[in-house]
C-alpha cells in the first residue's frame, strides 16, 4: 500500500474505531436503562422505590389467571420463575395473552405489593409451530400421561 | 477473479457486464417472490398461537435484514471509495441508500402490523425497535447528507463518514434482544429437530429471503446503471451507445 492509501485507511479505520467505543461507553452507561422491562426478581431485590410507574415483563404463571366481574378484571401472576408478583389489570386483554406465554404490563406496585397494571402487552416467543402439529403433540402428551397414570394405578 | 473483481469497478465494465445479468436476475427474483408469497400467504399452516396473522412474517423478516444488510454494503463501499477512490464504489454507495431506506421502512411497517395482534400494539420503545427506527433515520442522513452539497466529491465524502460512523448501529441492532429485555423475540434458531421453526413454516421463508435479496441487488444495479450514464455522459462509449440505442428506434 502506498502512503496515501494508507493514511487513508487509517482515518477510516480511526473513524470507525473512536465510533465504536463512543457507543460503546454510551451503552455501557446506560446499562439497565435500556430494558424494556423489570423482572420478578429485580423487584424483589428492591430496584423499584416508592409507587412510580414503570414496566414489569415475565410470563404469566400456568393456573394463576382469574377473571372477574364481566370478564375484563384480571388477575393474575407474573413469573420469572424464582419470583412471583400478582398483577391486577382492567381492561381487555391483547389476543395472544395466555397462560404459560410471555406478558409484561405497564404500571406501579401498590403499598400490599400487587402491581396495578393501566396496560397489557403479550410477549411473543421465537417458537413457531402449525395447528395441526400442536394438536398432535398435546394428544401424545396426554396419552403419555395418562399411561404413566394408568401404570402408577396398576403395579 | 481478482481481474474480474477488479473490472467491475470501472463503471463501464461494471454497464457492459450487467446488460446480459438483468434479464436472469428480473426472472428468478419474480419467481422466487410468487412461490414464496402464494406458498407462505396461501399453503402454510396457520400457527398455533398466531393463526394466520404470523404470514406477515414472510416479509418482515426478510425486508428487516435486507434493510441492515443494505446498510451494511452502503458502509463498505463508502470505506472503499474512501481509501482507494473507486468510482464504481461511490456509485453503489449513492444508489443502495434510498433502496436500504425503503426496505428499513417495510420492515417497520410490516413489524408494526405484526405487532398490533401480536403484541397488543403498534409500537413500542424498547431496545430493537428503536435501535431499528434509528436505522431508518441513518439511510435518510446518509441521503440529506450526499444531496447537501453542490459538488458531488464533498457530498460523497460527507455520507461516507457518516455511513461508516453509522453501521456500529447493525451490530446493536442485531445484538438488542440479547443485550437487554426486550418485546422482540430473538431469532428462531434452526435447530437439528427445526422444533422452533419446523419445515413447512419455515420453507416459504426461504423462498421470499432470498427473493428479496435478489429485488435489492435487482435494484441497486439498475439505479447504477443510471447513475453510470448519468456520471459518463460526456465519455464516447456512452455518445456510441446513446447512437446506437437510437439507430435501432
């Protein structure tokens, strides 16, 4: 390479350089700032003071969920699976909300620690699969249950 | 190869060789943009949990990556006209912006579609929604930037630095559902069993990705054949075929 060239990819080579490490020192100093979304746990570890708004995202404990009233009152748990918060939320609900499946909810902790949630959004997973081949799988599922049950009833 | 690589950059070679490509690449990105769109719009399963309105992915996810990979070639040639003051590269760098800017824009678009059932909304602020929209506004800086200036050189040399300064956004991008907590899901990966995206999901996908890859370099060679008759216009190669073009009407 001959002089001019180089010097040349040097200031290339240096504008990238000093961009990345200013975005970098950016992203490392906003840290946490950046996420979406409080986990179960982080709120029991105490990262969340006093009664301001914030986001709260796991996924919705299998069995928790109770409606009430005409159906739009909802409760129900978010799970990270080390720690649980109960979620209360009025309103309805998007399509993809399910029990097992990813939430979070925009809200604030209430003083007896249930998080009152003024929005609900589902959090969908990278998992596709087609109608059919869930079905398929739930009945073997079932099948296979009920035989272990079966077994365990008949030594 | 290296003498082949080497042609392309002069932008009448780069003409010359094109002429006889554009006829294929026209045919087998339409047809690999029609399988892929009756098979994943009309012959794949619905989904188990998002019945049918998952098939907005069959666009999405190819146009979100053409606009990234776009970017990603912008920043290339911008470096390469940089440092070895290849014509041919500030061309390509010219022309594929306002291409990357469109396919930035319907992968938004179609995301955002995706997102309202899905999610429960159009838009949301979190990492790899924002990192993405900041990607779209980095093609329109790129292209605000380049037409600025009266003289094409400091045009070119202004949206290369910025090109080059902008492409430390694709990594975090890519990287923003792993870094931090976000709604976007991460990629489905293809395992052995294909248990998170099974065959007949992922098939169709095949088809449109690579239909869209086609329809972008379609594009980018088109409008650089513009922009070389354009830049040429006083060259004789290009007085001869303009004569020539005009003889056969």
């Amino acid at each position: 390479m001959n002089q001019v060239r180089k010097q040349k990819f040097l200031i290339v080579g240096s504008i990238l350089a000093g961009s990345i490490v200013t975005v970098g020192l950016l992203l490392v100093a906003f840290d946490k700032g950046l996420n979406a979304f409080i986990t179960p746990t982080e709120i029991a570890e105490g990262k969340v003071n006093g009664s301001h708004n914030f986001r709260i995202g796991g996924m919705v404990k299998k069995g928790s969920l109770v409606r009430k009233g005409t159906g739009t009152q909802i409760e129900f748990i978010a799970t990270d699976f080390n720690e649980d918060i109960p979620v209360v939320y009025t309103g309805v609900l998007p399509d993809l909300f399910r029990e097992g499946q990813g939430v979070t909810a925009d809200g604030h902790m209430d003083a007896s620690g249930v998080f009152q949630a003024d929005t609900v959004l589902a959090k969908h997973d990278e998992n596709y699969m087609s109608k059919e081949v869930k079905a398929a799988m739930d009945a073997a599922e079932k099948k296979k249950t009920g035989k272990l049950a079966t077994e365990g009833a008949h030594p | 190869m290296w003498q082949w690589l080497y042609k392309l950059g002069s932008p009448r070679h780069f003409y010359e060789m094109t002429t006889g490509f554009v006829p294929w690449l026209t045919g087998v990105s339409l047809f690999l943009l029609i399988v892929g769109v009756v098979w994943g719009l009309g012959f794949a399963p619905p989904d188990y949990q998002m019945g049918d309105s998952y098939r907005i992915l069959y666009i999405h996810v190819p146009t979100s990556m053409g606009g990234m990979g776009a970017f990603v070639l912008l920043a290339m040639m911008a470096a390469m006209h940089m440092i070895w003051n290849i014509k041919m590269a500030d061309i390509v760098a010219k022309v594929c912006a306002p291409v990357g800017a469109g396919y930035t824009a319907l992968g938004l678009i179609t995301g955002s579609l995706w997102g309202k059932p899905t999610w429960g909304t159009y838009w949301i602020w979190e990492a790899r929604l924002t990192s993405y929209l900041i990607l779209l506004f980095l093609f329109l800086g790129v292209m605000a930037l380049r037409a600025a200036y009266d003289s094409e050189r400091s045009g070119s040399k202004a949206a290369s630095v910025l090109a080059i300064v902008g492409v430390v956004n694709v990594p975090i991008i890519y990287y923003s559902v792993y870094w931090w907590n976000t709604l976007h899901q991460v990629p489905s990966e293809l395992g052995r069993d294909g248990s998170a995206n099974p065959p007949e999901i992922f098939i169709p996908a095949l088809f449109t990705g690579f239909a869209v890859i086609g329809l972008f370099f379609l594009a980018v060679i088109l409008r650089s054949r513009n922009e070389i008759l354009y830049r040429e216009r006083r060259a004789q190669w290009v007085q001869d075929l303009l004569e020539k073009e005009l003889a056969d009407v």
